[in-house]
C-alpha cells in the first residue's frame, strides 16, 4: 500500500489572510500594543523612563488623578444606564410597530427615525445645544405653547440634569441602531412558528412576549454589548457639546474627555501622553471586562432556535 | 522646431537661473505663526513697511492652523526646517522651546528696551535673566458697555463698587435690558471676563501676583476670595438660563443690543465694531472705594522669537529690533483694534473703544492673569480648575470660599514655592 500522497502545503490561505491581518495589526494591535507600553513609561528629563506601573499607582493613589478617575468612571455607568434603560426598550418597541404588518408609511417611519444616526456628532451637538438655549432655542417656546414654561430649565448648565440631558441626546441619536437590528431579527422569524403559535392560541402582546422575545435575545444582547462598547469609548457627543471640560463642575465628564484632557492637555494643562495612555488602559480594560462577562456568562445561556 | 522651442526654453531657463542668483543676496525670512487670521495685514501693510525701510531682506509671513501650529513648529524644529522667526505663544510653550535650544536669547537686541518688565514676563526664564521673545501685542480686560442705554436710562459710567452695582440694579429694574451679558457654560468666560478682569483690584495686581507665586499669599486669602465673592453677587444681573449660555450667545446678546453691560477683553472690540449698532463705550473694572488706584489686566497674549539654529540671525535680529519699534506697534495696533502694542512709547490709535481700554494704562496699573506664569504649569491645572470654580461660584454651586480653598489645595500638591 503506497504512502498517502504529502498534501502540498496551502499557501493560499495564507496569502488570503495576509491582506486583512497585515492591515489589521497595523491599524489596530499595533496601536493598541503601542499604547499599553506608553503607559508603563513616563517622560523624566525628556527622555522615556520605565517607570512599572508607578502611572496606574498614580492615577488611583493620588486624589487629583483618582476623584476625576471615579468621577469619569461613575458618569460613564449612568450614561451606560440611560442608554439601556430608554435607547434600547425604544428601540424594540419600534422595531414590534415598525414590523407590524398593519403600519402604514413604516418605510417613512424607519428612514426617519434612522436619520439621526448617520449624522455626525458635531451637528446633533450644536443642533441640540441650540434646540436647549435658552435664549434662541425652541425648546422655551414649544413649552410655554403647552403651558410647561415652568418646567424648563437650561438643562445643559446644570450640573444635576446636564449628564442625563446629554444621554438623552445620545439616544435620540442613536436609537435608529437597536430598532434596525431588532427590525432585521423580527422578519427573520419564519411565517410557520407565528402561524403555529396563531393556531395554538397565541396572539397580540402575548405572542410578542412568548414567540417573538424570546427569538430576539440574541439580538438584544448584541445591542447590549454594541452599546457597552460604544458609551464606554464615547466622547465626541460630550466634548462638542461641553467642551473639553466637561463642565458644569465635571458633571459631564466621561472616561473619553478625561482621557483627552490627559493625553492632550487643555489651555494651559499641558498633555502627558504617558498618564493618559494609562486611562486609555484602563478604559480597554474596562471594555475588555465587559465583553468578557457578556461573552462568557450571557451569551452561551442564550438558546439559538435553528429553523 | 522642436529643438528651436527646447533651445529657446533652456536659455530662458539660464537666464531665469542667473536672475535668481542676482537676488541670492537678498536674504529671504520666514515667519512661523498660528495668527492665519492676520495673512492680510502682514502681507499688505506690515512686511512692505519693513521691506522699504530694509532692502535686501525678504519676509515671507508662513501661518498654520491654530490647533495645528505648536505640533508642526515643533516637529519643523526637530527637522531644521523651521523659518528664522517663530511667532510665540506666552509663558510655558515658548519656554520649553527656548530650554530646548529652539529659540535665542535675545535679552541685549536693541528695542528691548522699549518694554516694561510686566510685557517681557511672559517670555523670560523664571528668574527674568532671559527674554527670548519680543513682545508684540497684549490683551485688556474691562467692561463695554451699551452707551444708548445707559443714556436712556441715565446711568453715569461706574467707577466704584457701589456704582456698579447701583447701575446693574438700575437696569434691572428698569426691565428693557438684561443688566450683564455673561454666561457659564463655557465655563471661561466666569474665568477669563470675571475673576481675572475684576481680581486685580482686590491683590493689587503684580504685587499679589508675585506674592502668590512666591508662597506669602494664598488663594484662600481674603483678596484672592473676595472677587469670588463679588462674582456670587453678580448672578442675579445675567441673563435667564444664564447656566447654558455660551460665549457667542454672550456676544450675540450684547452686539443685538439686549444686554446693557458686557464684561470683556479687548479683543472683542473688531468683531463688535461691525456687529453692534449702537453706541458702545468701556469702563475698566471698578475699584472699591473711590480714590482706590486701579489695577487692570493686560494680559500679555503674542510675541515674536529667533530661531536659534537660523541661518539669517543679523537679518532676523534686525527685523525683531524693527518689531520692537514704534512703526510696528502704530501699524499693527491700528489693524488689529484691541491688540495693544506692548511698546513703551504710546502708539496713536484710531479706534475709540481701543483708545478708551488703552487709556487706563496710564491711570492704572498693569498685571497679566495671575494663573498663567510658573501657577500654570502642573496637574491639577491651576487656570483650568480656576475656569471650573469661577463658573460654580456664579451658579451658585459653590461657596466663594470653598471655591478658593479647592484652588488652593490643588495648587499646594504640585507647586512648592522656593523658600
């Protein structure tokens, strides 16, 4: 009996990876590994010097780094909370009265409310600061025409509405997301499984909570980790319509404009690269953590239902 | 043909070249600046001024982009390309790049002469044995003022505390008028056109300074609280929703004329010459007691420095002596109303709001803004965390002296005065 024939060996898939691991490493692990190295250095007479973990012993050990460090973190989770409690409820919501076949226009409706999403930060920050002035915007207006005059404050000064006021603005921004994925799971769902539930019984709400939320989880839980991910990387939002700052008194800062005040410095505060890519660390860290706990406790519970 | 056309075309490439060689003496500067706004001036009122006084120098005004400007001279530095004249931000940046090397000494050129000690701080080593820059413009704090509504309602220019006051009440009570345009939500405005327009009253300008940054005065002393104090009083006097409104809405709300008082730096005086319709006067930051003498803020803002490593040293020293001179300080003040030369010899404005602000240079006496030499350097930042308490202390957040005592210990954990 001859010897199996040596299978030659498969360059191509090498040479098909290569492209998208070249590119890969270059703009992301190369980044990445730059920046967990700038944190264990530190600059002393303008060189680079090793310093171990003294940047991280810093940050948590010395108040001036540390109360900021929470304060960020602690606005960071509400933010996180806002956006799991009102953008993605809404977002399934609209998705149920979006797929439902009775809703006329609901192309219309989808576009719509899909908009926000695609424009960029810059512009839902001043379109929203102005809307809230409380000197030019509408919002004044349109309340005094419902007799809510009294309700209204400069939401966006105040330090105890300005964070949620600002996630609010987020998710106005980026419900268009979760809705288009729970859209997308929604139709997925094969005709038979409703018209079996229909013959068995289940209509209306019920089939909605016992059919169609169960086969969306995993969806949701997608979105879930989506959104971890992105408010916990957030920043543009608060810096175009804070400023750098983060004001009133850092009521709005977030773990994105503390590391940019950090790494680049602000007015007078002149950056330090190295301390702040011992935020981005912990940030990357923080992130990691959390895609870890989905990852590993969420989502090997979550029963897929192949049809 | 063709050999008759490329025969043709490399003569007059030689003799191009040749010309090229005659004006190879002319000595050819470059000057690195963030201002891209003054392209215009430089080009067409400024350089040719120097260019027929100086033949054979050339100057090329090369600006970058504001955001852009500190990391490309320095990257152009690293590299030797950078021009012969760097255009200087105050006190720290412009330091480093002289402990560098980047920037000369230029303590002994000629013209230096012609500015106060105050003007020259901002580009001196700590110890003020160095200046590497020469000071070209600086800004000034003070209050404008809507002068049609003041006659209307017959209020007289503030001088004191008490007039102030009385003239905020006034047009509050009188209800056409919002009685100050200022907002917190930039947080800078509370800082820059509050604390540090009205504080030097109360330290006594360079005296409280210097005191501060020797360790003899706290933040927490009474001089340093009380213009917190006095910015706690002025919430009543802004705008509704005065917590988000941001400087343009500041600007805005003055130059359409629904706010009567606006309290200001000097720059603001181009753009509200072109918007405001009324007429506008300015009143430098009251004192407390009539008879008080008066300190005012002229912040030292743009300066001009040597490239060490510039091939053209006696040229660029000759067109920085030329910075230094009254010619210069007359052409830019007048192009720029509400840059102020910093030169000695008084420069004749035509502007009347800037003649007014520059006026109280000499009833006055001058500081720059106490956060900025040596307190502005560590972390937690002193100018920074001074934006964030001015602006907690006009909602209301903060107590004055709660806002002092923050400032104060944020100083001590990095800045150990020399004893």
């Amino acid at each position: 009996m001859a010897a199996a024939p040596k299978r030659p060996f498969r360059w191509h898939i090498g040479v098909f990876l290569a492209p998208a691991v070249l590119v890969y490493t270059a703009i992301m692990i190369l980044p990445l590994a730059g920046t967990l190295q700038l944190s264990l250095f530190r600059n002393i007479d303008q060189a680079q010097v090793f310093v171990g973990l003294a940047n991280f012993r810093t940050l948590f050990g010395d108040p001036n780094w540390s109360l900021g460090f929470w304060n960020a973190l602690r606005n960071n989770v509400w933010f996180f909370i806002i956006h799991m409690l009102v953008q993605n409820p809404i977002g399934v919501l609209l998705a149920a009265l979006l797929s439902s076949p009775r809703l006329r226009f609901s192309a219309f409706y989808r576009t719509a409310i899909f908009v926000p999403t695609i424009l960029s930060f810059v512009i839902v920050g001043f379109a929203w600061k102005l809307i809230l002035s409380p000197l030019w915007g509408v919002a004044p207006n349109l309340m005094d025409l419902v007799g809510l005059k009294s309700l209204f404050t400069p939401w966006l000064g105040k330090e105890q509405y300005a964070l949620t006021t600002l996630s609010l603005i987020s998710v106005w921004q980026f419900v268009g997301i979760p809705m288009m994925l729970i859209y997308a799971a929604l139709l997925s769902i094969p005709e038979e499984v409703i018209e079996a539930a229909e013959c068995d019984g289940i209509t209306g709400m019920s089939q909605f909570w016992k059919i169609k939320l169960p086969l969306i989880l995993p969806s949701i839980g997608i979105i879930s980790i989506l959104t971890f991910v992105g408010n916990f990387n957030a920043f543009d939002l608060i810096y175009t319509a804070q400023g750098a700052l983060a004001g009133p008194n850092y009521s709005t800062d977030i773990l994105g404009t503390f590391l940019y005040r950090a790494f680049f410095g602000f007015q007078l505060q002149i950056g330090d690269p190295n301390m702040g890519a011992a935020i981005a660390t912990m940030m990357f860290l923080i992130i990691l953590g959390g895609v870890c706990v989905y990852l590993f406790l969420v989502q090997t519970r979550l029963r897929r239902y192949q049809f | 043909m063709t050999t008759k056309l490329l025969t043709a075309l490399l003569l007059g490439t030689s003799i191009l070249g040749s010309a090229g060689m005659a004006y190879a003496q002319d000595v050819t500067l470059n000057i690195e600046s963030w201002r891209g706004d003054d392209l215009a001036i430089w080009k067409d009122k400024l350089i040719p001024a120097f260019e027929a006084k100086n033949p054979g120098i050339k100057v090329v005004f090369a600006p970058s982009a504001p955001t852009e400007y500190d990391a490309a001279l320095g990257a152009k530095l690293a590299a030797g390309s950078a021009g012969d004249l760097i255009t200087c931000r105050p006190f720290d940046k412009s330091l480093e790049l002289f402990k560098k090397g980047n920037l000369a000494d230029i303590s002994t050129l000629p013209g230096m002469e012609n500015f106060s000690d105050v003007a020259k701080s901002a580009w001196q080593t700590d110890d003020g044995k160095a200046t590497f820059c020469v000071p070209m413009a600086s800004v000034i704090h003070g209050f404008i003022y809507n002068k049609d509504a003041f006659d209307q309602l017959g209020i007289k220019v503030p001088t004191t505390n008490e007039e102030f006051y009385a003239a905020l009440d006034k047009i509050k009570a009188d209800g056409t008028y919002i009685p100050m345009a200022m907002g917190t939500k930039d947080l800078w405005e509370a800082a820059t056109m509050g604390y540090q327009n009205i504080g030097p009253n109360y330290w006594k300008g360079e005296e409280g300074r210097a005191a501060l940054i020797k360790g003899e005065q706290k933040l927490t002393d009474p001089q340093w609280v009380a213009p917190f104090a006095e910015l706690a009083k002025w919430k009543p006097y802004l705008g509704d929703g005065f917590e988000a409104q941001t400087y343009p809405d500041s600007q805005n709300l003055f130059t359409l004329g629904r706010a009567a008082i606006y309290p200001a730096g000097s720059w603001e005086i181009g753009l509200f010459n072109t918007q405001a319709q009324f007429k506008m006067g300015a009143f430098p930051p009251p004192v407390q007691k009539a008879g008080d003498t008066c300190y005012i803020s002229d912040h030292t803002d743009i300066g001009m420095g040597l490239n060490a490593a510039s091939k053209n040293a006696d040229a660029a020293k000759t067109f920085l002596s030329w910075v230094a001179s009254s010619d210069f300080a007359t052409i830019y003040a007048n192009a720029l109303p509400g840059f102020f030369s910093l030169n000695n010899t008084p420069v004749k404005m035509e502007d009347p709001l800037a003649q007014e602000f520059v006026s109280w240079r000499d009833k006055c006496k001058s500081t720059i803004r106490s956060t900025y030499q040596i307190l502005g350097r560590g972390t937690p930042n002193l100018e920074n965390e001074t934006w964030v308490e001015s602006a907690n202390v006009i909602n209301g957040t903060d107590t004055p002296e709660a806002a002092a005592k923050k400032l104060q210990d944020g100083l001590d954990s990095w800045y150990k005065p020399a004893k």
